[in-house]
C-alpha cells in the first residue's frame, strides 16, 4: 500500500508560499502601490488599519440641496497638486463646526505599525469627531464636487482639531498606509478658526511661491522655515493630492502643523478615500460610525 500520509517537505514549503500569496493579494497588496519611501522613525503613519477605515466612510446625500458657494483657488505647484484655497468655507460654516465640536474633544491619536496610540512628542491636539447633519454633509459634497466626482472615492468621516498653545503636528505623509485597492487619495486641511500665533502647515519639500501677493496666505518672513508655511487663515483650505497616477505616495507632501505659540489653532481635516469595488453614490459603504479613526 502507498504511503500518503507523509508528504515531501518541499511541497508543503511551496503550498504555504501559494496560500500566502494568495492571502497577501486578497488583502490589496498591502504596500506595492505605495512604492515612495518607508517610513523613518520621524514620520508616523497617521492611517488606522483597514477594517476601521472603512467603517468611517460615508458618502453625502445627494438629494440633500446645498447652498452655493464661492471661493478662490491658487495653485502652489502642479506636481504633486497643491492648491491654496481661500474661502473654501464661509466664517459661519467654520465658526459653526467649531460649536459642533464642543464637548466632544478627545486626546488626537497616531496609528503607528496600525496601533492606534497617543505622543504628544508627534501630535499634541486634541480632535472631535463631527456628527453629519446637512450643514455637514454639505461640506462633504463640496469636498467630492472640488475633485470631480472621482469614482469609488469616499470621505472619511470628518474630524475637527484643536491645537492650544504648544500644540503640534510633528512631519508626517497622510498616505502612508495604502494599497492598490485602498487609499487617502487626497487632503483638505481647512482651518476653522486661527487666533494664534505660530501653527502654519508646514511643506518642507515643496517651493513658496515667488509672488510677493501670495505672502497674504504664507509665511514670507526671513524666520519662515524651509519650503513653504501656510498661515492659518480662518475658512482658508490647503488641498493636495497624496499620490501620482502611478498610484505611488508623493513624498513632497510630507508636512507639519507648526508648534502654536500662542492663542488656539482649530483645523478640520477633510479626507478622501479611494476604495476599488465600491461604486457610488449608490454603494455607499456606511453611514455614520462612531469608530474614532482620525
Ligand atoms: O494642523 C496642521 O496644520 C496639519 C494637520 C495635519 O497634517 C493632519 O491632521 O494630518
Ligand atoms: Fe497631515
């Protein structure tokens, strides 16, 4: 009688290699699209693990009728795309999501290795998760309208952030963690309130633009830091796009939020998220969660 019962050892090597090409497929190829750089110890990963992530997308009613708004936008360069866009919301909206926020701030958190942790050394903020009424779903539609509509891309859940005097957000890309099927494609980081001295967005790799009118929206003094420092300006957006068309990470859009010297610095972040297989409006992933992703 043949011996089945023991296979070659090579075999069994190989069957384990299939089975984990196969599971590491499944799961998106985590990291082959992102071929920009691994990450230093420096620059946090601030993108939770993939199952929270997308329980916190939404996608914005679109029979909800949304007033009309105008604003103004400059581009900063057009590789990788970074834009300065003023207005992006009106004083109310801001002031708005700012009283939305009350009772609601909690200590902000990085994802490191996809724990969900808390360092004041990279991030010293507090954040508040927005509940989404009309008003705030609104800010969504603009947010996706802005972009075109790109197809299988929803908004993360928006998160407001609050900086007090030494509050920070140390060099960090909002893309780190992505994959062919799953991405933060891009970033509008709005700014709702800015009585404060200090706390600019900080883009070290890329250009301040020459012009001397841009020196309304960023630091143009001789103690700028290297690059280019948006100054918070109440309703003011800061939009970029994380990846190329290639679907790799850009690493010029590493960026800060400066230490606030003084008064209160209060941003929102509005993200967008690439996910394959999910068709919209109508394949909406979820509606609201109460996963505490930011
Ligand atoms: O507050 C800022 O200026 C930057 C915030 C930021 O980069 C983030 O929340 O990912
Ligand atoms: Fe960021």
């Amino acid at each position: 009688m043949a011996n089945n019962t023991k296979r070659p050892q090579w075999r069994t090597a190989v069957e384990v290699a299939v089975i984990s090409i196969v599971i590491y497929v499944a799961l998106g190829a985590p990291g082959l699209s992102s071929l920009g750089p691994t990450n230093n110890e420096n620059v946090k990963q601030s993108v939770p693990t993939a199952r929270a992530k997308i329980e916190s997308l939404v996608y914005p009613d679109e029979t909800l009728s949304c007033p009309s708004h105008k604003y103004g936008v400059h581009v900063v360069t057009s590789e990788p795309l970074v834009l300065y866009i003023d207005g992006f919301l009106s004083g109310e909206e801001a002031d708005y999501l700012v009283t939305q926020s009350q009772d609601k701030w909690q200590t902000s958190t990085i994802f490191n290795g996809g724990v969900e942790t808390t360092d004041d050394k990279v991030r010293k903020s507090e954040k508040a998760l927005i509940d989404r009424d009309d008003t705030v779903q609104c800010i969504e539609q603009r947010a996706l309208a802005f972009q075109g509509w790109p197809a299988e891309t929803f908004i993360e859940r928006l998160w407001t952030q609050r900086y007090n005097v030494t509050g920070h957000y140390a060099y960090h890309y909002d893309w780190a963690t992505a994959s062919k099927i799953s991405r933060r494609v891009s970033t509008f980081m709005v700014y709702l309130a800015a009585d404060c001295e200090g706390g600019g967005t900080q883009f070290p790799k890329i250009a301040r633009p020459k012009d001397a009118r841009w020196c309304e929206f960023v630091d143009c003094s001789p103690e700028a830091e290297e690059g280019v420092t948006f100054k918070p300006r109440k309703g003011a957006a800061v939009f970029w796009s994380n990846f190329d068309a290639a679907g790799r990470g850009y690493k010029d859009t590493i960026h800060a939020g400066l230490p606030v010297t003084s008064g209160t610095k209060i941003g929102l972040n509005i993200w967008s998220w690439y996910q394959a297989g999910h068709s919209t409006p109508q394949g909406h992933i979820s509606g609201p969660s109460t996963e505490h992703v930011a």
